[in-house]
C-alpha cells in the first residue's frame, strides 16, 4: 500500500480499535501502522498519529501522553541501537498490559481527576470511574500525576460477557451508567508517578516511581531488572522472550510485551518517547475456522456454547473444540460459521479461545436444544424458559450418579433406559437379562440406599455452588438442618457468619436448588429400599478409591514413576499432565522442584507416597466410623439412619 492509502486504512479502523470493538485483530492493526512508520518521515508520521484521536477529550493532560515506539521479536536493528544508546548495564522491563490507558491527578492526598489517554494531548474524564477503582485518598500531600493501565483480570470477561479483558476494561469505563458491582472488576496498574511541578528530566527514575507507587498503595505489576550487562542483542532477544513467556503464564492480565527503559528514565513529553520503548512478541496462537456451533442445556437450564473447530495441531493435542464460554460472548466476539478463531494452550491443559481474527454475525439459539421451550436472557447466557427442562433433570441425576461412584452410567444410557429424572430414577428396575442394568441397580443399592443423607444430598449438587462448597457449607454449619437454616437466613436478608470463600451471592444462586435437592432427598430416605450408613463427607476425599480424582508426581519416588502411575490408574485415579486448580492431588518426592511451588501457589493437596498407599488401602478395607458425625443424632435407634428431619 502506498502512505495514504495506508493511513484511509488505519484511520478506517482507528475508531472502532479505540472504543473496544476492534474490525481486526491487534496484531493486524499494528503491521500496518508499523508498516507507515518505515515509509514516512519521524515527524510527519507523529503528527498523523496525532490525527488518531480518540472521541476528543474534555480534559487537558498536564504532560503529554505519548505512544510507545514498538519493537518486534526478529527484528534486531532498532532494539540494537536503542540498546546501545540508552543503556549501560540494566534494563527495567514492565509487563505492556493490554488495557485503557489512564492518568490520574491527586492534589492534597485526594484523587482530584482523572482522564483516558485520548489523543495524548487531552483525554475523555473518567473521575468519576477511578473514585470506584484508585484510591481515594494517598499518604502524601504533593500535587502528582499517577500514570497506569485499568484492565480486566482473571475470567471476569467471560463472566461479564466481553470478548477479553481489553474491551471489557474499555466497555465498563465507557459505559454511561456506573454499575458499582462491575466497574471495581476494572483494575487498575500504576506504571509512572511524577511530581506535577517538576521539570522534564527531573525526577523520580522509573524504577522508584514503581516504589513510590507502591509506598502510596497502588497496584504495581510486577517488574524485573535485567543486567545486561557487555549482553549482545540476540542473547538479549532471548532473554526478553523468555521472561515474557513466564511472566504471561502468571499475569492476571492480558501481555503484547514489554516495556523497557533504563531503570533512571524520567518522565518525558513527547508523542512518541526516546527511552522507553515496547518490545513485542505475539502468542503463539494457531488460526482456524469455525465449523460450528453447538449449544446444550446445563443443570441449571443455560444453554451453553461449544465451538466446533476445523481439527488444528497445537503441541501434539489435536483441538477440534473449544468452550465458547456463554451467548454473550459469542454474540459480542462475533463467533460463527464462517469466522476464523485463533487457539492458545496456555499454561494451563485447556485450549483456549485467544481471538476471533474474522468475525461474523452470528446466529443464536431461540429455543432451548433439549425440550425445545423459548430461551431468554440470563445475565450474559440464554436460559430455557421450561419450569423443569428434560435436559436439566437428566444431567442432574448423571451428576449424581457419578459423584457417587456409580460407573457405567453416562447421559444416554440412563436415557436409554427411561431414566431422565430422579422421579424415573427411584422407580426404576433393571430388566431381565441385562448385565449392565442389574450392575447399575447393585451400584444404586450400595451407593445410594446404603449412604448418609448428607452424602446423597451433596452429590446432588446445586446450581450455582461447586460440589465442594457445599460439603464446606455443611462442615461448617456441623450438620444439614443447620445449614438449610443458614440457606433461609441469607434468604431473608440476614448475614451471618458464612465459611472462607462462600458469599451470599453464591448462596443466592444455589438456594433453589437447594431446596429442591432436599425434597428428592425426602424422597429417596422414606424409599423402602433406604438403609442409610455413616456421614463421610470431607474424608470421603481421603479415604474411599482414587476414583474420579486426579494425580500428578513429581521428584523421585521410591519406585519408577510408571509404576506408581499404573497403580493409580488401577484405583480408579486419573494422571494429569500440568500443576493447575483443578488438580486434586500431588505427589512429591525427593527433590521436588517447581510443580510443587507451583501446587502450594495453587493451594492443591499436596501428599507424599506414603498417603497414596494408605489411601489406596483404606479403599479396600470397610470406611472407618467417621471420629465426628456431621448427622444430628437420634433418639430412635431403629433403623439408626433413617431417621432425618429436614428442616
Ligand atoms: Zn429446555
């Protein structure tokens, strides 16, 4: 393209980039402008992006806000130069989040206002955004100007329905209405601090103003000094590519590279700064085509997507599908046949939705894909309107099954058989001659009809609350009745004390089903087939097969690895293949290195080999009587469990 055509593109596409819904990918955006750069004169090109102005702002910057010259991965010359002409033996790198800009001025320990970046000169007011976001108020009494980047972090994207973190960030802060709920899922990562009577060149080096910030509480992302030390630029090359790739694996943001500047760089005031530049290297994405969509109906009566993908190769996995999470997303990611995504295998096991190079407009469900009943709008998912969905029940009691270790009973089988909800499921009977069914039913008697009320109850599992929580609620309340109170108090607006990590909006969700599992319960205690047994709950866990649990060894056992991994397995173990949350067990031995760091950052079980033996045994002996029953105990010896109030 020649220079003007390439700035109609640029300028075409600069709009839509600005405000967070972005015609084309980043990556895309930025050849092009690089591509400008290299066939225009330094100044004109900086005076035409200055002409990129976002929605001219209302608020003046003090200073102007310059945009970062950008380096590449491959290309060594400017990185080479730059190197030998600002740095003498250290380089401060800073994550490049990708974000919203923002400036904020404190006068007299108070934020007094704040601005986007706009066009570097003059920004959009966002005062009353960053009171929500920033401190309010700091330890120091000097007029300053707080420099940093506000993002999403973490999965709140997809949990407000945002194609990434960036245009979730961009969405929020633009957005007319304040939701004080949402808006504090902005967060915000100070990089430059000055003092606003200070002249250019003077001043804190950057790597104090990180420091200061910090000293004043904000949020620092987290920086490294690189000695680099008589370093030539393509062992220089390597080291910044590898410390992006590990500081991307724990970022809690989204990274396009980094930033780099000598550790005493000042602030400057220019549109396009000398001293810090921005080293890029993109994710090692993979692109391919959509094929399909498809949508099935949770327990909780969502209707969920999952991306059906031309089958592409990344790391030896073959990715054919991907979640695409909830119908807002794909709505607002622009997801259908025809679009073109990019793949990422992160740190984690699970490939992931990266991009969505080409979009389209896609097409939505109207009805729901198990009982056909309208769908509508549930916060960011579409929802059967059916009071009780056929494809809700069934999951339902496939979950409950499983989690009671009843195997050879997947969704369609139990619908083969008839049983689609928990009504079918009681009143069924195996028909003769069928080995599977009668190995079912036997399953059912000895895991159901012979199990404490408490474990049946939570094997249910509630909409809204993972299994695991509700065992934690239980525990806590020290016994079901008690926390079916707790479920009615936080009902009636009361807060009581809840256990660590449970709030009341997850109580909020879960409480319908939860009272709706208490009367299948009531249902299943006064079944004549109904024995009972003691409450295992947690220990369960400890105790029981490895069935459905995962495992991972590192350092060295006493035996070879492969030994001990066939051993799990033969209990019913699974064999992960990376530390991550969903992990349930490692196993450490000697020497264990940075898995186990890694398990102990993650908060997972971590057990030597001795536990897995003894687990291992206990699964083949009788389960002890638990030291504390969470059951309330009865008056009535006989028979012992049967008895169980409910309320
Ligand atoms: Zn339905």
């Amino acid at each position: 393209m020649t220079p003007s055509e390439l700035k109609a593109e640029i300028t075409r596409l600069n709009a839509p980039y600005r405000q967070g819904s972005p015609l084309v990918t980043d990556e895309f955006y930025d050849a092009l402008v690089d591509e400008l750069e290299a066939l225009m004169p330094i100044d004109e090109f900086e005076a035409f992006l200055r002409t990129l102005t976002e929605e001219t702002g209302d608020t003046k910057h003090d200073r102007i806000v310059g945009s970062l010259r950008k380096f590449k991965y491959g290309v060594l010359a400017p990185l080479e130069r730059w190197l030998k002409r600002y740095i003498t033996n250290r380089i401060l790198t800073q994550p490049k989040i990708d974000g919203l800009t923002f400036m904020a001025v404190y006068r007299e320990g108070r934020l007094y206002s704040g601005a986007t970046k706009g066009d570097g000169n003059s920004g959009e007011s966002i005062t009353d955004k960053l009171m929500y976001i920033l401190p309010q108020t700091i330890p120091s009494e000097k007029a300053i100007e707080v420099r940093g980047e506000l993002t999403l972090t973490g999965d709140d994207h997809i949990a407000l329905g945002f194609k990434n973190r960036r245009n979730g960030s961009v969405g929020l802060i633009r957005r007319d209405e304040i939701n004080p709920a949402e808006i504090v899922c902005c967060k915000a990562f100070a990089f430059e601090y000055r003092e606003m009577d200070s002249e250019v060149g003077q001043g804190l080096g950057r790597a104090e103003q990180l420091v200061m910030l910090e000293s004043l509480g904000f949020t620092v992302a987290q920086h490294t000094m690189l000695d680099v030390t008589g370093m030539d630029v393509e062992t220089l090359q390597e080291l910044l590519a590898d410390h992006l790739a590990e500081s991307r694996k724990t970022a809690p943001f989204s990274m396009d590279g980094l930033v780099l500047c000598a550790p005493e760089t000042r602030s400057e005031d220019a549109y396009l700064p000398v001293e810090l530049v921005a080293w890029k290297k993109p994710l090692p994405a993979v692109a391919t085509p959509v094929l399909d969509l498809e949508w099935s109906t949770s327990r909780g009566q969502l209707v969920k997507p999952v991306v059906l993908l031309q089958s592409v190769d990344i790391d030896g996995t073959t990715i054919s599908r991907v979640t695409g999470h909830n119908a807002l997303y794909i709505k607002n990611s622009g997801i259908g046949v025809g679009s073109t995504v990019t793949i990422i295998k992160g740190g984690d096991v699970i490939p992931k939705l990266e991009d969505v190079p080409v979009m389209v407009e896609p097409t939505l469900p109207t009805d729901c894909p198990s009982c056909g009943s309208p769908l509508e709008w549930k916060g960011v998912d579409l929802a059967c309107t059916a009071e009780i969905c056929s494809a809700a029940t069934l999951k339902r009691v496939a979950h409950f099954v499983k989690n009671r270790g009843i195997e050879g009973a997947s969704e369609t089988s139990l619908e083969n058989w008839g049983i689609t909800d928990f009504a079918t499921l009681l009143a069924w009977t195996p028909a003769e001659g069928y080995k599977s069914q009668q190995s079912f039913m036997d399953q059912l008697t000895a895991r159901v009809f012979h199990a404490s009320p408490v474990d049946i109850f939570t094997a249910m599992g509630c909409v809204g609350l993972a299994d695991k929580n509700m065992d934690k609620i239980i525990s806590f309340c020290g016994s079901l009745d008690a926390a079916t109170a707790l479920m009615h108090l936080t009902g009636l607006g009361d807060t009581p004390p809840l256990p660590a990590g449970i709030g009341i909006k997850m109580l909020n969700n879960a409480r319908k089903t939860w009272m709706e599992n208490l009367s299948l319960l009531a249902n299943i205690v006064v079944d004549e087939r109904y024995v009972g047994a003691p409450t295992l709950l947690n220990k369960e866990k400890l105790s029981g097969s490895l069935s459905g649990k995962s495992f991972l060894i590192t350092g060295t056992l006493s035996s070879p690895r492969k030994s001990i991994e066939s051993l799990i397995v033969a209990h019913g173990g699974k064999l992960a293949s990376s530390v991550s949350k969903n992990l349930d067990f490692l196993i450490a031995g000697e020497s264990a290195g940075s898995k186990l760091d890694k398990a102990r950052q993650l908060g997972v079980t971590v057990i030597d080999e001795a536990t897995l033996h003894s687990m291992i045994e206990a699964s083949a002996t009788e389960p002890e009587p638990p030291k504390e029953q969470v059951e309330p105990t009865t008056s009535n010896p006989e028979p012992v469990y049967k008895q169980v109030s409910l309320f």
